[in-house]
C-alpha cells in the first residue's frame, strides 16, 4: 500500500534528516514523501541536507518539495549580492545578510565552505528558487507557514505561504481540507493532539529540532498520511 511521509522543517540537520529516512520511514519508492521546506540554517550542515534531498530526487523516489522563510531569504539576499553594484543595493544587502546571520545563515554558509553568499554554487539557488509553495491532496494542504484566508482566494499570497504565523482558517476555502504546516516549533503535547483530533483544522508538525534542552521540543517528525501515523526522530547531529 502506497505511504504518504509529511516531514517539517528539516533547518541543516542532516545526520537527523537520513535516520529518519533510512531507519524509521524506509520508504519504497512508489511511496509519497512531502518536505514542508526550511531545509537550511540553524543546524550544522545545510548543504548535506540539500545533498541528500537531491540524492532521493536523482534516485526518482516521489519526493516533492515545498519553500519555506529560510529557502526564500537565502535566495533573496543571494540575488542582492550578486547584483550589488549600487551603493543603496549594497547596504540593502549588507542589512539582510546581518538579519540572516542571526537565523543560521553563518552556520549556512560554514557548510558550503564559503565566506560570501554569492560563492554559494549556483545550482544550489535555483535548486531553491524552484521549489513549490505548496500542494493540494485529497484531505490535506501542505505548506510552510499558512495560508492567508483574507484573501478570496488564499492561495494568491504566496508570501503568507513562507511567512505568516497567525491567521483564522476558512475550510470552505479551501475544500474543507485541513492544513498541515511547519514554521512555528510546537511541542510534542500538540503534535500528537492535532493529529489524532480531526476537529483541528491544521496539523503544526514543526517540533523544533534547534530546540534543545526544552522538554518537549528537538526532534523531527514525520506524519504517515494514509494511517495518521506519528513517528518521532530524535537530533543525531549533536
């Protein structure tokens, strides 16, 4: 029976991202496994993370990948280096690259083996720039962050897709699915409540694994869609 594996912010764990793959999920490759984004930053190997995704990708598992806020900003403040020709882009750049600092872009770019963003090769930005913003199952919507319901259609705003945090969830908007979403570390208690309860219209499947030495917080997660199955991957990279 084919599986469907929704995994949350992943944020440069790489060691933790491949034992859950390998000795937890072991998934066949007609399975579905959905990546919620937030791929890099934070954790100490962002680039084994990349690496690694792209391995299941060439190796044709059904793997599809959706931006998350940290995708989005490396790309961002990639573009404005590379072009800061202008004194004004120069500083914008130098402002955002300070601000992405502060969310793990150092530890980003310590994993490339660069100093400078625009070092970073190429086909890693575009890998990132051409990820999904999200994607409609049956029952479910996968996304980053949210949706934003003020919107007629709140598929329109792609940046609330990558960046909101509070908003009130309108199912006939979107086919009375529910949402599942990364983006803002939960505790476990929650998790596991959102998940067997289907009165809760969305799923926050972001454990947190930076969070450590917080009870209740750490891991990586995985939700099996077809047997609402929860599966907990403790942080193997510290």
């Amino acid at each position: 029976m084919r599986k469907q594996w929704v995994i949350p912010d992943v944020h440069g764990y790489a060691k933790t991202l491949r034992c859950l793959m390998e000795e937890i999920i072991m998934p066949a490759r007609y399975d579905e496994i959905y990546l919620l984004g937030d791929y890099i930053d934070r954790g100490p190997d962002s680039k084994g993370v990349i690496d690694y995704i792209r391995e299941l990708q060439e190796d044709e598992y059904n793997i599809v990948l959706l931006k998350g806020n940290h995708e989005d900003f490396m790309v961002e403040l990639y573009d404005a280096e590379v072009n800061s020709s202008t004194g004004w882009l120069f500083n914008f750049a130098k402002r955002k690259r300070k601000a992405w600092n502060a969310i793990g872009g150092k530890e980003t770019l310590q994993s490339f083996g660069v100093h400078h963003l625009k070092d970073v090769p190429a086909e890693y930005i575009e890998w990132m720039r051409n990820l999904e913003y999200y994607i409609e199952l049956d029952d479910f919507v996968l996304v980053h962050a949210g949706l934003n319901f003020k919107k007629e259609d709140p598929y329109e705003d792609k940046e609330a897709m990558l960046w909101i945090r509070d908003y009130e969830i309108i199912p006939e908007k979107i086919g009375n699915r529910r949402i599942i979403h990364g983006h803002v570390p939960v505790n476990m208690e929650l998790i596991t409540l959102a998940v067997r309860n289907k009165f809760y219209k969305f799923i926050d499947l972001d454990n947190g694994p930076y969070v450590l030495g917080r009870s209740g917080f750490g891991n990586l997660v995985a939700l099996e869609l077809t047997e609402m199955e929860l599966v907990i991957q403790d942080n193997r990279d510290v």
